[in-house]
C-alpha cells in the first residue's frame, strides 16, 4: 500500500531530528576531546616546566631582565616628561612695556594676548615692583649693610618698565605670540626698547633633558631588544633540549597518529610558562624600586607611580603579554625546526 504524503513527512521529519542528533552528539564529543587534549598538552607543559629547573630558571631570568630593562625604559621616559612638563609650567616669557604706560593700557594688551590659542595665562609687574625687587635682590646678593647706600639706592630715579609673565601652552611655540607682538598696532607703540625674551635661559635646559630622555629611550630600547635576543635564544636551546631528551617518546607519538598541536603543544606551555613567571619577576622588581624612589623623590616620580597603581592591571597584562610571546616565539621556533628532525 503506497505510503501517504503525510506519513512521508512524518518519516522524513524523524530522520532529519537523528539525523540531527547524531551531528549534536559528534560535536559535543569532538568538543569534549579537545578539552581533554588541551588539558593534557597544559599538564605535560607544566611538568616539563618543573622537571627541567635549572634550564627554567637560567631563561627565566634572562627573560625577566629583558622585561625589567623594558619597563625601567618606559618609566625613565615618562619621568622625564613629567619633568620637561614641570620646567615648562615654570617658565615665563617676558615682554616688555613702556614705563609710562597706564594700567588701563597694559590691561587692554593683556586682555588680547589672552585670546591667543597659546597662551594660557598672563600677568604684570608694575615698574615700581620691578624696581623695588631688583633693589631688595641687589643689596641681599651683594650684602650690602650701609643705609645711606641703600637709601640712594631707593631714591635713584626708577628706569624699569611694566613687565607681562606670559606661560606658554608649549615654549616651542612662540610663533604666535611673537606674530601679535610684531603686528599688533596699539601693543608695538607701548613696547619698551628691550626685546622680548622668547629664548628664555630656561629653555636649553628644557632642550637638555628632553635630549637626555631621547638618549635613555633609545638606549634602553637597544638593551631590551638584545636582552630579547638573548632571552629567545635560550629559551630556544632549553625547548631544543628538551625536544632530545623526549625524541622516543615523541616519535611513539607520531607513530600512533598523534596530531601536531598534541606534540608541540607542551613545549609552548613550557615556554609559556617561563614567560609568566619572569614577567610576575620582573613586576615585582619595577613595582618595589618605583615604590622606593617615590619615597625619595617624591614629586618627580609621584605621577608615574601613582599611574602604575590606578592603572596596576594594564601594567600586569603588558608584563605578562611580553614575557609570553617572548617564550612562545622561542618555543614555536625550536619545535619548528627540531620536531622535523
């Protein structure tokens, strides 16, 4: 008897439920054998990991210089800024008013100078001021004790003008400034016959430190990248070791269809392995001497430290991530080369 287009479909429909059944179960147990292997490759990586202690610890170190030389390269950088950025919030730029100006005047100038895009404050001191300080630093620097000369010195006819402190948003860019001195109308006929000082005494020790800060940044560049160097060629030879003295046993392997990743898969955990721990090292290291020279230095290094500790969990993963692709690179290298053999 010819069966039924529903009955048809009612056959069809089971098949296709066993059918799907059948691909769930196949999945589940290929996704169940994978976590078993690389269960299995963490667990041989990790007794290979303590079986060869010497080797670990000669590549672990090497390993956490590297990272402690990069990160003392990084942190010098940034106190150096700090620095640079400190010199700088201390620098005034000095233009000079005519000493018959009025206060009206000079703080008309002051209102357009503040419009600028570059600068960020500006004060004056009045030519009275100016004269009575340079008077008071006279007499301190050259001891003077004689009240009749420090009298004429008060009673000498005042030839100082109005002084403008203007901060910079950088002292590297004056241009803009200097444009408004030279062009602006009503502020070049107030100008007093001295120059401005846009090259203030404090910029070439600005220009040096940020000179010294290229030179340590490169420098410490130089020494981690030949520390990485080092560090990659042994963790390579101790992976290369370890690969010889398990040549049997990865060759029963092979035979018996192991797959690749099973069979490199322990030397990568090993490696791996001496990159946490050199990077739980060198963190420790950076961490206590950070720690210790802001006890001593106090402001210079204050920002940096107080950077590292808000952002503690970025600095841990960037310690982390280097020592790992440092051990990984070396492993994949080695068992790339060695396991072919």
């Amino acid at each position: 008897m010819p069966t039924s287009k529903k009955a048809q479909t009612k056959i069809d429909n089971k098949s296709a439920r066993e059918v799907s059944k059948e691909r769930l179960r196949r999945i589940t147990k290929a996704r169940k054998h994978r976590i078993r292997t690389t269960g299995r490759v963490i667990k041989y990586g990790a007794k290979s990991f303590a079986r060869n202690t010497w080797l670990s610890a000669a590549a672990i170190a090497i390993m956490a210089i590297t990272l402690i030389v990069l990160g003392a390269t990084i942190i010098a950088t940034d106190v150096m800024k700090t620095t640079i950025r400190e010199v700088e919030s201390q620098v005034d730029i000095s233009v000079y008013i005519k000493q018959e100006a009025t206060l009206e005047q000079v703080e008309r100038i002051i209102g357009r100078m503040t419009q600028l895009e570059t600068v960020t404050n500006v004060s004056y001191v009045t030519p009275e001021d100016a004269n009575r300080t340079t008077i008071e630093n006279l007499i301190r620097d050259n001891n003077i004790t004689d009240e009749t000369m420090i009298s004429e010195l008060y009673d000498a006819p005042n030839a100082l003008p109005w002084t403008l402190n203007i901060k910079l948003v950088s002292l590297d860019d004056t241009s803009e400034l200097e444009n408004f001195v030279n062009n602006d109308e009503s502020t070049k006929d107030m100008l007093d016959a001295r120059p401005p000082s846009y090259a203030n005494k404090n910029r070439e020790t600005i220009d040096q430190i940020a000179h010294i800060m290229n030179r340590i940044q490169l420098i410490g560049l130089v020494a981690a990248g030949v520390f990485a160097i080092i560090a990659i060629l042994i963790v390579f030879n101790t992976i290369r070791m370890a690969i010889f003295s398990r040549k049997e046993e990865i060759y029963m392997m092979k035979l018996v269809g192991a797959s690749k990743w099973f069979i490199t898969g322990p030397f990568v955990v090993e490696a791996a392995l001496y990159g946490v721990v050199a990077a739980i090292v060198a963190g420790a290291v950076v961490y206590g001497a950070v720690y210790g020279l802001n006890t001593q230095m106090g402001a210079i290094i204050s920002p940096t430290f107080n950077l590292m500790k808000d952002y503690w969990y970025f600095v841990a993963s960037a310690f982390l991530l280097g020592g790992i692709v440092i051990g990984i690179i070396s492993s994949l290298l080695a068992t790339r080369k060695y396991l072919k053999l």
